[in-house]
C-alpha cells in the first residue's frame, strides 16, 4: 500500500509481519530483505534503494538532532580549558 509521511515523500509498504523465535520463548521480527543473492543490476539498484531508505529513515527521526548535537559537544568542548 502507499503512504505519505509529513514530509511529502510517499513509500510503498508490504503488510506482513516475520517472526523469528529463538528457543520458542524468546522472538524477534525479523526485518525484511530486498536484495538478491545473485549480482546483477537489480540488486545493485535494491542496494541503493535500501541505503537510501536507511539514511532518510535517521535524517528525518526526531532524536538525530539531539544525539548528533550531544556527540558534537562531548567531541569538540573541553572541561579543563587550559590557562593562558
């Protein structure tokens, strides 16, 4: 099905769900995988295509900024500014 997010960039969704259970009580979704095993230039596209979705999926999630903007701090700003 189609969707449009907030940002008017419209994704095409598969309504399904894979569970993985590890010793029967314990379970995960497993995430879904597009590319193919086989080299060609479909996968390298699906490749593209995955990676893409992959950086708009951080670029636009609320807690980038935050994160990004502490790490930059931490880095960059010294506790024990040295005397002159």
């Amino acid at each position: 099905f189609e969707v449009q997010d907030d940002f008017g960039r419209t994704f095409f969704l598969k309504n399904s769900r894979e569970m993985v259970s590890v010793e029967g009580a314990n379970s995960f979704r497993n995430p879904p995988h597009f590319m193919s095993l086989l080299r060609d230039e479909t996968t390298e596209l699906d490749a593209q295509q995955e990676t893409e979705a992959t950086l708009d999926a951080y670029f636009y999630h609320p807690n980038t900024a935050p994160f990004v903007a502490l790490r930059l701090i931490q880095r960059l700003v010294t506790s024990t500014p040295s005397p002159r």
